[in-house]
C-alpha cells in the first residue's frame, strides 16, 4: 500500500467499528466519513483515525475523502427505509456513486458489504433485491487485473458484544414477561462473529486473490429463530415461552410492527425471512479463518459471564 491508508464509509457502525480497530492495529490510517461526527467522538480516540463530517452523495466531498486513500470499503446499509433513506438511494445509486468516485481519484481496491442472499431474482425482499443490484454492480465493474479490483461479502446475521440482532432481542424478552410471540420462528440463520468479518476484510484488503470474488460469511452452527431466541433467553436466566407464529400471523405482525416508530419489524422484514440466512460455500475457510461459534462470544454479553451479571453479584456481595 502506498499510502497505507483506507476510507471506510460505514466506519461509525457496528461492523465498522470492529473493521477500524482491526485495520489500525495492522498500522493503517482509517478515514471515516459520517454525517454525524459530534455522535462518534470516541472513534477519534484512536489516533490513526480520521472522522470527516461529510454527504456521502455529495461527489465533491466523496472524491476528497477518497483521496490519498489506497482502498475504500464500502458498510453502508440499512435493515429499513426511513424518510430520508430508500434502500434503492443507499444500497444502489451510492455504490454506484463510489464506484466512479473510485475511478476519478484512481483509488484501485473497493470492498463491499452486501448480504447473504442477495439478489436481483426471484421474489426476494427490496433489502435483498437492492444488495443483490449492487452486488452485481461492483462485481460488473471490478477488473482482476488492474484497474478497480473489488471484492464483496455477504453475511448471514452478525453478532457481536454490541450487535443489534442478540441484543434486540435480549431487549425485547426482558420488556415482555409473558408468552413471546415470535414471526417466522423457522427461518435458518448461521449467525457470525463480527470479528471473523472483520479478519475477513482485513486479510482481503491486498490479497490479489480475492479480486473480482464474492464471499459467503457464515458462523460454524446452523439455527433456526426460534432457537436463536430460545438461546438469547436461557443465556439471559428467562424463563420464557416463545410461540412462533404462523405464516398468516407473521405477515401481520410484519405489516403491523412496520408502522410503529421504530419499526421494530416490517414486512420487507418478514420478506428477507423466507430464505433461509445460511451459506452454500464457506467463504471464511476460504479465506484461511476458523469461524467462531456463539458460545464463545454470546455469553460474555448477555449471560451469566456478562459485564453487567458480574456487577449485579458484586453489588449483592457488598
Ligand atoms: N449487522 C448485520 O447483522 C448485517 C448482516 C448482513 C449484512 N450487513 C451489512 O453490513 C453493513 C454494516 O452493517 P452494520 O450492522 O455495521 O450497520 P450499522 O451499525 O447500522 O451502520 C451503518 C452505517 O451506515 C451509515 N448510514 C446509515 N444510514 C445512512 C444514510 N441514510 N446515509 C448515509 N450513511 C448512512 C452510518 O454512518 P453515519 O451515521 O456515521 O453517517 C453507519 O455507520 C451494512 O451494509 C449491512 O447491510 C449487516
């Protein structure tokens, strides 16, 4: 790397935060552009890295950030629309803004983050359908030689001490004591470390061999939500009784919850649902990693191992 520093949109997020750490221990410069400085001051703690106020899509501000940078790494995504941000404006026409960007500021490496299944076929959820278009997109326009060289990844659910799929989870169980109504409780996951994402992208990072590829991240295990949540609870001490829904009945509550604030779950939601989140090649071992099981990490988190279990069996001791 000439310059040995990378532009990582998305740098503020869950996985970006783990991928910024990760690549400033290997001794690269992190430049991350948010829309929200003031909120991520922590991040410049870290002095290999750079925080810029900055528009994503505004092609000015986008070809100064990437200046000087090696490679760009493309996070930025959403689970749901909101007022300001369709999936088709963040998950297509920005990284087809950043695909020109690249070419104008002659930055020649660009990962990509899409998602497990994702896909411009068949009736797929508008999440999946729009990381499916880029997906397409960044791979039509990488080039194995020179040029632009992208490689993109797609994973199944991540988890991570500061994840939003476990945690959301723990949330919702300890905020309703009864039964657990649970949508689509047979969707398949094969849930990640955010570590193991991050040792993916960084080993990608000036590997000549993972130009122009695509891959599948996926954990060791296979589950299906009802036992994701089932875990989630037992590693919590709860005992709670969770009904998965039937088809009728998550819809439903996918059309239903879609229009609380927040939109807990939506019907795009119940959509992705109906494919299974797991992988048909293993794109860790590929890359050399040995993936990490939930048992390992999980715990830590939310069970009895946790920072806060530790500090409530202090606090009864004193
Ligand atoms: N987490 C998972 O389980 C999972 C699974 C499969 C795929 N993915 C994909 O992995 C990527 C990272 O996920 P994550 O969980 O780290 O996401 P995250 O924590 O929600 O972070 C998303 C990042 O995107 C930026 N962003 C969000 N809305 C934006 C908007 N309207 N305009 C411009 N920037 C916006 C935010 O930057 P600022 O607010 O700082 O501007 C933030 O840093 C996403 O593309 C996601 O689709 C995640």
């Amino acid at each position: 790397m000439k310059n040995n520093r990378v532009c990582i949109l998305g740098g503020t997020g869950f996985v970006g935060r783990h991928l910024t750490t990760r690549l400033s221990a290997m001794g690269l410069a992190c430049r991350i552009p948010t829309r929200n400085p003031q909120l991520h001051r922590s991040i410049r703690l870290n002095g290999a890295v750079e925080l810029i106020a900055t528009n994503p899509f505004d092609p000015e501000q986008l070809h100064a950030r990437f200046s000087n940078c090696d490679a760009v790494i493309n996070l930025i995504g959403i689970l749901n629309q909101g007022s300001d941000s369709s999936f088709q404006r963040l998950h297509v026409r920005l990284p087809d803004l950043i695909i020109d960007t690249c070419k104008r500021a002659g930055v020649e490496r660009l990962l990509h983050m899409s998602a497990l299944n994702a896909s411009t076929t068949g009736e797929v959820s508008e999440y999946l359908h729009t990381k499916g278009e880029a997906q397409n997109r960044v791979l039509t326009n990488s080039s194995s030689h020179g040029g632009l060289n992208v490689t993109s990844f797609g994973p199944s659910v991540i988890f991570g001490h500061d994840d939003s799929f476990f945690n959301r989870f723990a949330a919702l169980l300890k905020l309703m004591p009864g039964p657990f109504p649970l949508a689509c409780p047979g969707a398949r996951f094969a849930p990640v470390y955010v570590g193991d994402v991050a040792r993916a992208f960084a080993e990608s990072l000036d590997n000549r061999k993972t130009w122009k590829k695509h891959y599948e991240l996926c954990g060791p295990r296979n589950f299906t939500l009802q036992e994701l949540v089932q875990y989630t609870a037992r590693q919590m001490g709860l005992k709670r009784k969770i009904i998965g829904l039937n088809d009728t009945l998550s819809r439903l509550q996918g059309h239903a919850l879609g229009i609380l604030p927040g939109r807990p779950f939506t019907y795009d939601n119940y959509l992705s649902l109906q494919i299974d989140s797991v992988c048909s090649r293993d794109g860790l071992a590929e890359l050399g990693i040995a993936a990490t099981d939930i048992d390992a990490v999980v715990p830590y988190y939310l069970g009895p191992r946790s920072e806060r279990s530790r500090y409530l069996r202090l606090r009864s001791q004193i």
